[in-house]
C-alpha cells in the first residue's frame, strides 16, 4: 500500500462539479492499494499517518501530529501510485489491486483513521475527481506498507 501524504491548509475534492469533501488544516492522503496489501498494510499506514509529526510546534520544528494539531485528513483513492514506467513510456499498473479489493481495503484504511479520533473524510472511489489543496510548506511525504525509499 502506498500514499502520498501533503501537509495541507485546506483541501477539497470536487466530482461532476459538486463539491463532495472539504477539510481544512490537516493531511491529504492519495492512497494506492497493491495487490497482496491487507488489513496490517492499512493499519500500519493509518497509524503512521495519525502520529508522523508534520506540523511545526512553537520552535518552528516538524514535532507535532495531525491529532496534535486539531487536524483532519482527506484520504482519495489513487490506483496510479502503483503504475510501473521502468519499462516504455506508458505506465503499467498489474502490480494495482482489483476495484474490488482495493476498494475495501480503501474503505477499512479510512474506518482505521477514523477509530483513531481523527476527522476523516474522503473522494469518491472509481469516479474522475478534481482535487485542490493549498499544501503547505510544501510538506510532502511518501510512504510504502513494504519498502523504504
């Protein structure tokens, strides 16, 4: 499982001009599932996501948390993340879990933030979403359930 995470001062993901999810202070999570990921992958992501300090305390130092801070997250779907373009131009993406799968790992992901206490909301799995955010820093941090970068 891989997501990009972006400190942010707002976000919001619209779909077919309506806006469906807004936060403000927190973290945007673009989320791909791979095949094989599980529920421990989605656990360890969503932990990593409440409790990676990325905001700065009164030192101007990244010591503080998203639940520190009063913050929320906006999670969306993003099979992308696991297109593969070592070889040729067009990305592959075999290594993406089925819609399916993905889907409710997706969904288990956002459940586990959720358990946490954190504000939570999401897009729209499988629909064409325009996504904004103000990122701020810009503060932006990959992580991967299996491998270090």
């Amino acid at each position: 499982m891989r997501a990009v995470i972006q400190r942010v001062k707002e976000s919001k993901v619209i779909v077919e001009n309506q806006v469906i999810s807004t936060i403000g202070k927190g973290v945007l999570v673009l989320l791909g599932v791979g095949k094989g990921d599980t529920e421990t992958d989605a656990e360890y992501l969503a932990s990593k996501v409440t409790e990676m300090r990325v905001f700065e305390d009164e030192q101007g130092k990244m010591n503080l948390s998203v639940t520190d801070v009063g913050g929320s997250v906006l999670v969306v779907s993003q099979f992308t993340l696991l297109g593969d373009l070592r070889k040729g131009r067009r990305p592959s993406f075999d290594k993406a879990a089925s819609p399916d799968e993905a889907k409710r790992l997706y969904e288990f992901f956002v459940s586990r933030l959720k358990a946490l206490g954190i504000p939570t909301a999401t897009g729209e799995f499988q629909a064409s979403m325009e996504v904004y955010l103000v990122n701020e820093g810009p503060v932006t941090v990959l992580l991967d359930s299996r491998k270090l970068f």
